[in-house]
C-alpha cells in the first residue's frame, strides 16, 4: 500500500515558551514549533519564558537541523510608541530564517509589506478571522496561513477550504476562550492586562449568579455550579479523522506557558496517533488506552468546544473543580458619584492636536431611539449591527429609509451597522443587506470585522467607518485600512485615558467612545439557554430570552448586562456605564473628530435626553473653553434619567502602553 506523502501530512504544530520545552516537544515529534521573543509577544507574564535573540538564533538553528519549523509570535496588538523598535526586529528575524512570523496587528502586516519582507505571514487567531471574506482580505494583504476563529466548525472550514488558497490552522487542544477571539475587553478594561496583549485575568473563570436585571431577583439555573463562562480546554484527539478531512494544514496545540514534561507528552499523543492514520487511513481507529492516559493529564475536563457545532452546557466547568488557577476576582468598578465629579482623574492632552468642535455621534439600537438622538443634537448616528432583545422591536429594513431621509432634512449624518460577528452562514444576509442599503445612499457602514471590512469594500461605494471591534491602536494600521475607503476609526476600548488621547494622528479622523454601555465580550454560547434549559439554540430552547431582561451579578455584587441578539449571541457588559460627562475637558485640543454615545439599549426617551444633555455640554466647552465649568445639574439630571451607578471604565483602569514589556522586566 502506498504511504501518505509527508508534504501532503497536516503539521502537528506545537509551542514552546523555553528552551527545555523545544527540546521536548521537537523530541517528542512536533512538526513545527511556535514561540516567541522578548518583546512583541501576547505571552509575557514571567521573565523565565521567552526567547532573547541570541536564543531564537539558536532555536531556529536547532529546529532546522531537527527538520522542524520555527514560526516567531509578533502577536501583540501594538500603539505607535511600541511599534518604533519593530522595524529592526522583524528585520533580524528575516536575517535568521525564521519560517514564518505569527501576527495580529495589521499594524504589523503594513510594515512587513512596507519592508518587503519575504518572511511568510500567519494571522493570529486574535485577528478572529471566521468568514470567507476575511480570508479574502488577508490573501490580499498577502498572509500565507490564517488561524482560524475557534467558533467555526468543522464543516465551515471544509467548505471554506474549497473557496481560498490560504492554508488553514484550527486549534486542536488546549485552553480556550468562552468570548470571541479578540473580542473580550474586560479583563483589558478593569485590570489593564488585555487579552488581546496577552495578560488576561480571565474574568471568565469568575463565579456569577444569573438574575433578573431589572428587579436583581435571583433566578435558579439547572447547572451544577457558578462558573456560568469557564470553558472547558478543547480536545481533538478522538476525531483526527474529521479534522483532517477538514482541509486544514496544521493542528495547533495550545501552551506556550507550560512545563517541558506536559507538552512533551501532549505532542506524543497526537503524534502516535497522526503516524497511525497516514500509515493506514482506512485501517484507522482510535486508541483509547493513549487517550484515558491523556485524560489522567488533563488540567481541565475535555470538549470538542464548536468542532461539530454549538457545544451547550458540555463545554463549560461549572463547578470550577478542575481550575488549575483564578487569575483574578470580581472587584467593585470605579463610580462616579455627586462627591467627585469635581475632581477630574482624567489627565489634559499632552499637546494641543486640533480645536476644531468633534461631532457628537450617537450608537442607537431602534428606529424611535435613532430619530431622538438626531432630533436632540446628534451629528452622527450610526445604527447597531445588533437587534437585540430588550429593543422595542427588532430592525427592519423600513426603518432605515425614515432615518436617513430625517438625517438629510436636519444636515445629519447617518452611518448604518454590521453585526460585530458575522459568521459564514450569517455573510450571505450582510451580503444582500450592504445591497439594499446602497441604494439608500446614507453616509457610511459602520465595518466590524475583517470580513465586513472586506465585504462593503468590494460590494459598495460608501465609505467605511472602522469599529472598535477591529482593534485598531497605531497610526500604521489605520494607513492599511484608509487603502480600502476608511473615512473614520474608533479608538480601542480598552485602553486608559493617556493612551486615548495620544491616538489621533494625521492620517485619519478618529472617534473616542466617551458615555455608555461598553461591552467586555460577545459569545455564541446563549447563557438563558444553557444555564434554565441545557440547551442551546439549535435544541428548541424555548426562547428564554423573550421572557425577561437578564443580568449577571458577580461576587462583588454588581450586575452585568447580559444582553442576546438576533442571532442568540450574547453580549456581557461592564457593571458600571461609562460617563465622562464632567470630565470632557480632556477631550478640548486632543484632535478627535467625534465623540461617541454607545447607548443601543437606551430606549427612545432616554436617547432623547442624554443625547441633549452631551449636545449642551460640548457646544459649552468649544463656545469658551477658557470660562467653561461643569454644572452639577447636567450630571444631576443625568442620574435622574439613568438610575445606574456610572463609571470612568477603562479611562482610568485600562491598558497603559509598554505594561508587557515592564511586568516582564519586574519578575
């Protein structure tokens, strides 16, 4: 019988945080290996891991000798300031042949093509590429490999793989996510260590209760514990035959901070059973006696996670037993209150940018919510992406055509959303939706990922404005996305108030999220489904989600929005909503084109008054920013329409430039 050729074999791709662990797991069988260096990398918790040059040097030395490829982790997403050193570090990576680098920031992808740089590109999994039209974006930014979002199944991928030329990578094994990847700020927003950089506190392995919002009643749930997020580590191993079959060219096994020993043995137990399927495909079967000692070395309980579709309840932990480690707990967000609204922690810009007056820009989520904002001051309104469920009622695309024609008689602009997450089977409705909305000629789409970036691109006329969803932090990145008609870019959530007000460059217009409900992450697992029916949505779970507004109330006592769209995604919230209504000071000369209300599940009359209250306040300050004070009575009436605690969010508990690189250096 003719043997499967090795060209023709998936890699087994396995990871290293040290050089004991290269050794093991290139010993043990490993394809290729990937790791990364000192700097630039989403993994830099301790001092101990980590490749010095001098060590990648020799670890790409090693491999190669060994047979094995060396792919580098530049996988951070970056600010201009710590972008300044990347130059010459990718180009001392070209110069030792590394064989591919690993990125997430398209920052980084604009200065690989700015340098001709010849070394092969691999998108991160963080770029949360999970539709055909992103691929299609990253073919043309010349990325040779995407690793592909953890949401998409088997199936997906194999129909994907029919349709593009890129090679495809699937996490096989390992720890996992509960939100979309790239998509979970909270950890980011409360403790400034962001998942998207790498040092996430995993507030998704914390203990919740599900209530009702409005009325804080407790609500039983049918799951045996309160780890309602925590994930179960995702396990491949018993299905090698329908991964394969999936068109996918690299298993990918997670853990580039764990011990020689355990991934040594990982990688034996994928390889054994890889070397059994080429040698005899047909013959093929599962050795259960290697997969029971597996699971004596598990750290978590094992799943398939979306491999085969929606998981349900059999993907989460809920009793937290199998935790190896809680990285954080619940801890109260700061308030604003009556008593400090005098005393601004937010510093002024460093430098004078611009004066010119920013619009005030409005996210609604109805059509009535949508007609207040633009009837009570907004500039620019731009609609969600999202029906959700606590709306008065859903979009309709009759909706739209009111809106815009109101914009145009009050000289408004009106910006009209995709859904953060479009899924391949949900592309085909964005797809006839970018249609019908082009012939009304509004002002722009509000683009939310790769594959709408792509999408309304190619498909329309209209300009595009860039979402904080696509986690856009450095003046290069937003180059790469003015080449496909970017009109506007929304600063990041995450990061704290010094770093936002640094980001407006000269390239273009910029729009910070000042006031609002900030969301820390979106998932396809539905919690009213799972935790009340142990369902999900494809079981006929009773749509739970009509019946009541839900909250999650962690263990320091504050709720949580958790609010379902259209599509049975569910969207978590910080406890506390963001206002910076006493604090726009800070905002006066930092060069921002638009300031932002995040309020798409504010009804028609609180849209209508907060929106009024922010139109006052900002034509005050740019009227006469020498005489301007804040009156205690705006922020009064403020609470009065909003009975919730507010907040400075992330502005003054998020992400500060360069904390990878000096937590490192602290160990």
């Amino acid at each position: 019988m003719e043997k499967i050729s090795k060209s023709a074999r998936v890699e087994l791709l396995a990871p290293a945080g040290k050089w004991d662990v290269l050794e093991a797991v290139i010993g043990a069988g490993a394809d290729a290996v990937y790791l990364g260096g000192k700097k630039f990398n989403m993994r830099l918790h301790r001092k101990d891991y980590n490749f010095t040059e001098d060590e990648l040097k020799a670890a790409a030395d090693y491999a190669h000798e060994k047979g094995v490829k060396i792919y580098v982790t530049v996988n951070n997403l970056l600010t201009d300031t710590e972008m300044r050193e990347l130059s010459s570090y990718l180009s001392f990576l070209e110069e030792i042949a590394v064989d591919a680098l690993i990125v997430q920031d398209l920052g980084v992808v604009k200065i690989a093509k700015d340098m001709g740089l010849t070394i092969p590109l691999h998108s991160s999994v963080m770029m949360n590429a999970h539709n055909l039209e992103g691929l299609k974006m990253l073919e043309g930014l010349g990325i040779s490999r995407v690793i592909l979002g953890r949401e998409l199944t088997l199936d997906d991928i194999k129909l994907m793989k029919t349709r593009t030329s890129l090679e495809l990578e699937y996490f096989t094994h390992g720890d996992m996510c509960f939100a979309q990847s790239s998509q979970c700020y909270h950890s980011g927003m409360l403790f400034g260590k962001s998942s998207n950089r790498g040092r996430c506190m995993k507030p998704c392995r914390w203990a919740f209760d599900l209530v009702n919002r409005e009325s804080g009643e407790l609500i039983p749930v049918k799951v045996p514990g309160p780890y309602f997020l925590a994930v179960k580590d995702m396990c491949l191993l018993p299905y090698l035959p329908e991964v394969i079959s999936s068109g996918i060219c690299s298993l990918k096994l997670e853990g580039r901070m764990r011990e020689a020993d355990y991934l040594a043995a990982l990688v034996g137990f994928y390889r054994r059973a890889l070397d059994r399927y080429y040698q005899d495909p047909v013959g093929y079967t599962m050795d259960w006696d290697d997969f029971h000692e597996l699971e004596k070395m598990r750290v978590r309980d094992f799943s398939p996670l979306y491999a085969f579709g929606n998981p349900g309840i059999d993907s989460v932990g809920y009793t937290g037993e199998r935790e190896p480690r809680f990285f954080s707990k619940a801890i109260r967000e700061p308030e604003i209150t009556a008593d400090n609204i005098k005393d601004s922690p937010l510093p002024l810009p460093k430098e004078t940018k611009n004066t010119a007056k920013p619009l005030l820009a409005v996210k609604v989520g109805s059509k009535s919510a949508a007609l207040a904002a633009l009837d009570n001051g907004a500039d620019l309104l731009y609609t969600s992406g999202e029906s959700f469920r606590s709306q008065d009622k859903p979009w309709e695309f009759a909706d739209y055509p009111e809106i815009v024609s109101r914009a145009r008689e009050l000289g408004k602009r009106v910006v009209i959303g995709l859904p953060r997450i479009t899924m391949p089977w949900e592309m085909d409705r964005t797809l006839l939706f970018l249609k019908q909305i082009q012939e009304l000629d509004p002002d722009g789409v509000l683009v939310t990922n790769l594959g709408t970036i792509y999408a309304t691109f190619q498909d329309t006329a209209l300009p595009l404005y860039a979402d904080y969803s696509c986690n856009i932090a450095n003046q290069e990145a937003v180059k790469l996305l003015k080449d496909y008609r970017v009109a506007m870019i929304t600063a990041p959530l995450e990061f704290c108030c010094e770093e936002i007000l640094a980001m407006p460059g000269e390239h273009l217009p910029m729009e910070a999220v000042i006031h609002g409900l900030l969301p820390t992450m979106v998932s396809d697992h539905c919690l009213p489904a799972a935790l009340l029916k142990g369902k999900t949505r494809y079981q006929f779970c009773g749509a739970l989600c009509h019946e009541r507004n839900y909250g999650l109330r962690d263990t320091a006592g504050q709720v949580h929005i958790l609010e379902i769209d259209q599509d049975c995604r569910n969207h978590i919230y910080l406890a506390n909503e963001l206002a910076l209504l006493p604090y726009l000071r800070s905002f006066y000369g930092a060069g921002f084109a638009s300031l932002r209300l995040e309020i798409p599940l504010y009804n028609a009359d609180e849209t209508a008054a907060v929106t009024k209250i922010y139109r006052k306040e900002l034509d005050k300050l740019w009227e006469d920013v020498d005489n301007y004070t804040f009156e205690e009575s705006s922020w009064q009436q403020l609470t009065e329409i909003r009975n919730v605690p507010f907040g400075t969010g992330p502005y003054t508990t998020g992400v500060k430039a360069g904390e990878n690189q000096k937590e490192s250096e602290k160990q």
